[in-house]
C-alpha cells in the first residue's frame, strides 16, 4: 500500500448546487489537485514527468461510491494514495471524510502514462512511480459492462475554449458536467447519484460539438458522450431520490 497523503478544506460557495451539495465535477478536480501536491512534495510533479520524460498522465476510469456529498460551508477532508500499479495502469483512491472522519465517498481512479508527443500508451516508468511506495502487480481493475444506447435521448452541447486544459484535450471533469447536462433540471434537483463509473474512451481535441446521450432503467441511467459519430465517454448512474 502506498503512501497516503490529505488535505483538509471548507467547501466554499462557488463549489455547490442549488441544492447546497458540492458539484461532483468540482469535487473530482479538488481530489486531483491534492494528488499534484503529494506528487510535487515526493519529487515526481507532473512538470517534472513532462520536463524528463515527455509523459502526462492520463484518466481512464472512475468508480465513485456516495454515502452522501459534502454541504455547503462545510469542512472535509480529501485524502488519497497510490495503490497499486501494473505494466500500464496505476490505480489511486480518494477518500473524502468530513470532520468527523465520516467516510462520504470513495472515488477509485485508474491512470496511465501518454507520451505528449506521439499521443501513444507509455508503460509505468519505474522511477516515477516509486517514490509513491505503491505495490506492484499484475491485476487490472475493470470496471462494468457499458450497454449500447437504442433508445437513448440525445443532446447537442457546445465545446467550448475553457472546457480544455494544459494537456491539450477536454478535461476530464467536463464530461461529468455534460452527463448531468442530459438530464432535466427537476431530475437533478431532486436526485443525487449513489455509484458512478465513469470511462474515458478517446481524447477529444477539436472545436464544434459532442452529443450527450442519456437512457434509463429504473433509477440507473446509461451515459454516452459522442464526438464526430465516435463514443469517448460512458458513464453509469444508480440515483438515489432526495429527502424533500
């Protein structure tokens, strides 16, 4: 098991909904601004990386288990360790408690390494991983099986110039925002999600548009974000209905 590093905060106005819960996508960027500071302190940033070896890293999957979302004003902490890692995929947790060291979620990531160059899978650098004191290993998490879309709802939203970041592509953060984006308002208000698995299939890195398709099943919703006919991301969402 890997080194654990945390960092505690107040959630701040800017980072809730209209129902005072902090937003899933600003939650999941605040987790990987945590794990750049453990990264930059054991001497493996993600300057460095890209400085020596070209690479950045990269989000394939997440699997997020919700007890409940953190409020409005209210202090958590986010911890996090690198698990594990194999040929190709490292594999880190969250956790978020809140200040009574209450578990709220569970956010499981897998990553890997892209040479920013070719766009290409570069295998696990050794030395980049080691300071993390991570275990070694030759399983691979693998997350649901993602159904086909036949009956799906489709919405047609915009990319935009700050739905990109350094790296050149959409950050990973925006695809939950166009998932949610597929459902109405009322759904939202009234709903919060209890598990979400989340797949990053391809890149996207140009202008124009994505389409946001959205079908249900009972109270799990079925996710695909296509770009140019071609699916880059899917998502499964078991709800849970608000306590009105």
């Amino acid at each position: 098991m890997g080194k654990k590093y945390s960092v505690s905060l107040r959630v701040p106005f800017y980072d809730v909904d209209l129902n005072q819960n902090m937003k899933l996508s600003h939650l999941l960027a605040r987790c990987l601004y945590v794990s750049g500071l453990q990264s930059k302190e054991l001497g493996v940033s993600d300057q460095i990386i890209f400085a020596d070896y070209h690479l950045v890293w990269v989000i394939t999957d997440y699997d997020i288990t919700i007890n409940r979302l953190p409020h409005y004003d209210e202090e958590i902490t986010i911890e996090t360790q690198a698990l594990s890692y194999n040929h190709y995929f490292c594999y880190r947790q969250f956790k978020i408690l809140d200040q009574d060291s209450n578990l709220l979620l569970t956010i499981m990531g897998s990553f890997v390494l892209i040479d920013y160059r070719t766009r290409k899978l570069s295998s696990v650098v050794d030395e980049i991983v080691a300071p993390y004191e991570s275990e070694r290993t030759k399983k691979r998490f693998k997350g649901p099986k993602y159904p086909k879309l036949d009956e799906s709802i489709e919405t047609q939203l915009p990319i935009t110039f700050f739905d990109y970041d350094l790296n050149g592509h959409v950050t990973n953060s925006q695809y939950l925002n166009w998932v949610y984006d597929s459902l109405s308002f009322e759904f939202l208000k009234e709903h919060t999600p209890k598990q979400i698995n989340l797949r990053f299939l391809k890149e996207i890195t140009g202008e124009g548009a994505i389409s946001s398709k959205v079908q249900f099943n009972d109270n799990t919703s079925y996710h695909e974000i296509q770009y140019h006919d071609a699916v880059h991301a899917q998502a499964i969402i078991e709800w849970r209905k608000n306590d009105l």
